[in-house]
C-alpha cells in the first residue's frame, strides 16, 4: 500500500520556485545555486561551471574515503535535468546582464 502512495505522489510535477545565484569570480566556478521546489524545499550548493564545451550545473557533492565525489542530490530524470539545468543557466545569464548594465 505504502508504494502505491509514494508512485501517486512522484507523479505529480515538481515544480522550480526560485532560484537564488550567487556570482563568483573565479576561472572555472561561476555561481552558487540554491533552488527551491514548490516553496518548500530547498537544495542549496549546485554550482555553475565553465567546461571546455560552455557552462553547465553542478549538484551538490561529498567528496568519499577514496577522493571520488559522490552527488549527494540530483534529478532522477533527464528531462528534469535538462529542464533545471536551462532555467538555471537563463537566471545565470539573467544576473551577469544585470551586473554588466550596473
């Protein structure tokens, strides 16, 4: 009974309420990222990075016993991936042409 309950509820969309960027100024770190769900939960030190092939987003990571980082929180599908991933880098976007004309 108690699965049937949990598959209910997965089913709904989730979805993105804010997004929170802090900027850096580093080489390869962009930004901090806080994201908020349904304004009542939050996932707080995604990271924005600079790749070979343009930014992309980092979830947040513990680094283990053996030097390896493991994510600690991240979307279970793709879509959801990407879709973050896009509202993220626009709000990234957003926040670094609002520095610019400041």
């Amino acid at each position: 009974m108690r699965k049937r309950i949990i598959e209910e509820r997965a089913g709904g969309a989730m979805e993105i309420t804010e997004i929170n960027i802090n900027v850096r100024g580093e080489d390869k770190l962009k930004a901090f990222v806080n994201i908020t769900f349904d304004d009542v939960f939050v996932v707080r030190g995604l990271k924005v990075i600079q790749g070979k092939s343009g930014l992309f987003v980092c979830m947040p990571s513990r680094k283990m016993v053996d030097g390896a980082y493991k994510d600690i929180a991240h979307p279970i599908s793709n879509d959801f991936r990407q879709r973050m991933e896009k509202l993220i880098l626009n709000e990234y976007q957003r926040c670094m042409e609002e520095e610019a004309t400041a």
